[in-house]
C-alpha cells in the first residue's frame, strides 16, 4: 500500500479537531444533564411527571429542524435516545 505523508498528517490533522470537537461535545452534554436535573427538582412544584413522552416528541422534532447532515434524523432519534435514556438515570 502507498501511503503519502500528507494523507497521513491530514489524517492526524482532523483526529486532533475530533479530539476536540468530543470534548466540547463532553462539557454540553454535562450543562445539558445540569439543565435536566434542575428540571426534574422543578416538576413536582407544578404537578408534572418525570417522564413526558409528548416532551421526547419535540425533541426529536426539533433536532429534525435543525438538522443540517450528513446525519440522517433517524441517526439523531437514535443518539438522543440514548442521551435521554441516560438523563432519566442520572442521580442528583
């Protein structure tokens, strides 16, 4: 295989940048969760539940909105499933 060194520094180049982009990606989903828990201490003051399907809906929603790609909104229903599965876990 013929392995050029600008692919390989181009390569390196866009791993620091994702390095990156997944911290900022860590330090939003940590203010989202912080965001999360300061509503779920809210809820029982206005005689909501925890769990609010109809909320979930807009989320989705909302995400498709904005959505620019390549990620399909299927690929983002699925990844904040996941994230809102483990906001419904989190412990004060």
């Amino acid at each position: 295989m013929n392995e050029t060194p600008d692919a390989q520094a181009r390569i390196a180049e866009y791993r620091t940048r994702i390095d990156e982009i997944d911290c900022r990606i860590v330090a939003l989903l940590n203010e989202r969760a912080s965001l999360a828990l300061a509503i779920r201490e809210l809820k029982p003051q206005v005689h909501m539940g925890l769990y609010d399907p109809k909320r979930e809906e807009e989320i989705f929603g909302h995400l498709a909105s904005c959505n620019e790609g390549p990620l399909y909104a299927e690929n983002l229903r699925e990844i904040y499933e996941a994230i809102l599965h483990v906001m419904k876990e989190l412990r004060d």
